[in-house]
C-alpha cells in the first residue's frame, strides 16, 4: 500500500499541480481521484493501526452538507505591499487599488512619489495578469489625484 501511495499517486500528483501541464491535463479522470482517496484513507488507517489508535472519524466522512446558509459576506485576506519610501501617509505617494464589486478599494501595493509612469503601468498590468477573484476596476492615485481608472469585468 504504502509504495502504492509514494509512487503512483506521488506521480500524478506533480502531473496535475506542475507548471507547464495543459489545462485539459489537470484534472485527473474521477475513477482515478476515488481510488486515490481510497489508497490514502486505507494509509491513514494503516498509520493509526501501526500506533495502536482508531483512526479519526474524519477519514470515514464521505459526504458534507456544505455551509449550514449562505452570507451576505464574505471572508478573505488583503495584503498590501510598500515599497522602500512609500506609506500611505507620504505626500504624492502612488497608490494602486482594486475596487471590490461592492466598490470597496484595497490598495494592494503603494509606491513612492517619484515612481513613473511606466513603473506604475507595469503594476497595473501585473495585478490585471494574475487576479484570480473578481474586482469592478483598478486605480491608481498620486496622492489624492486619480490617475488612471479602468472598469474591470467582473467574473
């Protein structure tokens, strides 16, 4: 079981989340993921025998309801970036913000006053490159200045 566990689904496992794999190659065939999850439940087990325990009841738990309701919030982390000379508070300083679809701003990044423009444009289209949830727009502020404001589609 145990080699079973290290080298065939160790071996899909870089097939599916590795870098370069075409799409279409992701997402393994569900006969494949349901005898994975039988493969490492029966290591689970195997582990809690080999300690003389009961393995958890979670490693039985085949089904879940989902959340008990849907809210009107939601939860999540946002982290803004500073770069060297830059604060919120610095006179003229450059701020790039994402507005939430509830048209929220979070400012993922500020960068110091004399930034250029092209150092500004170069974040706006990185954030524009890798936003994986859905924002209306991105800004950018010099200071309390709006200097750039494009309406994103929201997916």
């Amino acid at each position: 079981m145990w080699h079973y566990v290290n080298s065939t689904l160790k071996g899909h496992r870089k097939v599916f989340t590795h870098f370069g794999v075409k799409l279409s190659d992701r997402f393994p065939p569900v006969s494949l993921a349901e005898e994975a999850i039988t493969k490492v439940r029966e290591a689970i087990r195997d582990i809690y025998a080999r300690l003389g325990k009961s393995s958890p009841a979670w490693v039985a738990h085949n089904e879940s309801g989902g959340w008990p309701q849907r809210r009107n919030s939601s939860a999540g982390a946002h982290m803004t970036a500073l770069e060297k000379g830059a604060s919120p508070s610095t006179p003229g300083v450059v701020k790039i913000v994402l507005v939430t679809p509830q048209g929220e701003e979070k400012p993922p990044r500020y960068l110091r006053p004399s930034a250029t423009d092209d150092e500004i444009f170069w974040w706006i289209e990185d954030y524009l490159e890798k936003l994986g949830v859905p924002f209306k727009a991105i800004r950018a502020y010099r200071g309390d200045e709006l200097i750039y404001d494009e309406d994103l589609e929201v997916r």
